[in-house]
C-alpha cells in the first residue's frame, strides 16, 4: 500500500481530475493492502434447519443443535446467486458545502466513497444501482453487475448540480417501494431533514428487508465551529443568509448539532441500521476502514 496513502487525502483527490480516476486509486490503495473485499458472503442467510438424511454434507451439520438434543441437523441456507446493491446520493444544495479546512465539497467526497464502493463491489461480479436525490428523485440507475456499468454509475455522478432542498425521509419511504429486490442500502448524505422523518424513512428499507449503511457526510465546521470573527453565513437550501457574531452562537449551535447527532445515531442503532459519520477533512481509507473492517469482522 505504500504508493497509495497520497491517494486517500482529500487535498490530493481535490487535484485529480475525472471521478473514475479518483475511485480507481482510493479501491486499488485499499485492497493493495491486507484488506480482502468486504461485502462477500452477504447474500447468505440462515432459514432453518432440517434434520440429517445419509448422504447429506457434513458440513453443514449444527454441531450445538447435536450437543442439545443427541440428533442430527443441517442448517439450511436461503442464496441469493447476485449481492444487490444501492447506492443513495444526496444531491440537494447544502451537500455543496465547503470550509476552508476541508479540499473536497460534502458532495464530492461522497461521491468519492460511492465510486469506490461501486468499483469494488462490480470487481466482485455482483451488482449496484445508483440513486440521486435532493427534494425528489432525480435520477435511478437499476442494478446490473456488468463492468461496464461503472462508466454510466460515474458519468451521472459526475452531472449532479447540487440543488434544491432535502426530503430524505419522503425519498426514502418512496424508495422503499420501489427498489424490489433486497440488498444493501448505502445512503450517502449529510441528513438536513427532520430527524423523526429521516428514521422512519429508513426504518421502511428495514420493514422491506433491505440492509441498511448510512454514511453521514459533514463538514469539519459543521461539526467543530471554528468560527471567530463577525461572519456571514450563507443560507443554504432557501434559508436567508445570517450575519451573526459567533462566539455568542457557538455554545447554542454545538448543543442543537450534538442532539441532532445523538438522535440519528439513536434511531439507528433502534432499527439495526449501520450509521458512519464522515468527516471531509478524513483521509478516505479511515472513511472506508472504520467501517469495511468492522463489516468484514462480523462477516466472519
């Protein structure tokens, strides 16, 4: 790996030009290393178990079921023969945000992580979708798991004009219906909606069996507020512009976006969703270790 880590810096993908460029060097620094892919052996689930007929593969005998009961049985597997996977990106006006501490825009490091994440997952010959969003859908790619598939999934995250407000809970409610075969929902997005609407939203992709990673993406001022000096903020998603002296708002505003933080990580945790907060000013293989380890552990 050690011709990569420059490639995981947002202040060198910044100077890169072509997304396809950008998620070729993040995957191939990734998997150069120790890191095997972490998304085989998701599309097996238990069913249940039957019991042992002469002739049946040992391997799958229940070893613990036989040490409770002195009888012989198999676990039963329900396999899916293609991993599907879908990829939702927030495109709405607020994603466009960038602090002086940070070399890549929320929207641009998320798409960062979602091209990554879909190289890696075609180079494993199963199949991802792409979803973009702001206030309603504004484009949806079907799975498919053909390596070509990349060039299109890339050239229509490259065309998002970051507009509009977020409705993120409608979205997802109306995703949830559409999107029929299960899989792995991976939500790319920095979550400006209401948070009772945000969760019930996901809590829909939960009741239609999909699995869900939602990967928060913020900015370091968002979450540190850096600010000293009398400041303009800009208004984003059809909020007025505020000029504010700061020190007078950073206790209150830290406050807010903490309980605004716990509850999502709260509501996630209720409904079995995986939460990763993404910092832009983090090199994209912690981005992508904290939580690719940590699936891979539990993938045995």
């Amino acid at each position: 790996m050690e011709n990569f880590p420059k490639y995981f810096d947002p202040q060198t993908l910044a100077k890169l030009r072509g997304l396809e460029l950008r998620a070729r060097l993040i995957v191939e620094g990734y998997v150069s290393g120790v890191h095997r892919s972490p998304f085989h052996g998701f599309s097996i689930e238990f069913a249940e178990h039957r019991e042992y007929v002469p002739g049946d593969d040992v391997r799958y005998v229940d070893w613990k079921v036989y040490g409770k009961t002195d009888k012989y049985y198999l676990k039963q597997y329900e396999e899916e023969t293609n991993l599907i996977s879908y990829l939702l990106l927030d495109g709405s006006q607020s994603m466009s945000y960038r602090s002086p501490a940070a070399a890549l825009s929320k929207l641009e490091y998320s798409q960062c992580l979602a091209a990554a994440l879909a190289y890696l997952i075609l180079n494993q010959q199963d199949s991802v979708g792409l979803v973009t969003f702001d206030e309603q859908v504004r484009t949806l790619i079907r799975p498919s798991g053909n390596p070509s598939h990349l060039k299109q999934l890339l050239h229509v995250m490259d065309q998002i004009a970051p507009e509009g407000k977020t409705a993120a809970g409608a979205i997802f409610h109306d995703l949830a219906e559409r999107l029929k075969k299960r899989g792995i929902v991976l939500v790319f997005s920095d979550l400006f909606d209401s948070v009772p609407a945000i969760l019930a939203g996901l809590k829909h992709f939960r009741h239609r069996r999909h699995e869900v990673v939602l990967f928060h993406v913020l900015d370091p001022a968002e979450l540190d507020f850096p600010f000293q000096q009398m400041t303009l903020f800009k208004g984003l998603e059809q909020f007025p512009n505020l000029l504010a002296e700061p020190h007078g708002l950073r206790r209150a505003y830290l406050e807010q976006f903490g309980n605004f933080l716990q509850a999502i990580r709260e509501g996630c945790r209720e409904h079995r969703i995986d939460y990763v907060q993404i910092r832009t000013d983090q090199p994209l293989d912690i981005a992508l270790s904290a939580y690719l380890t940590q699936r891979m552990q539990r993938s045995g």
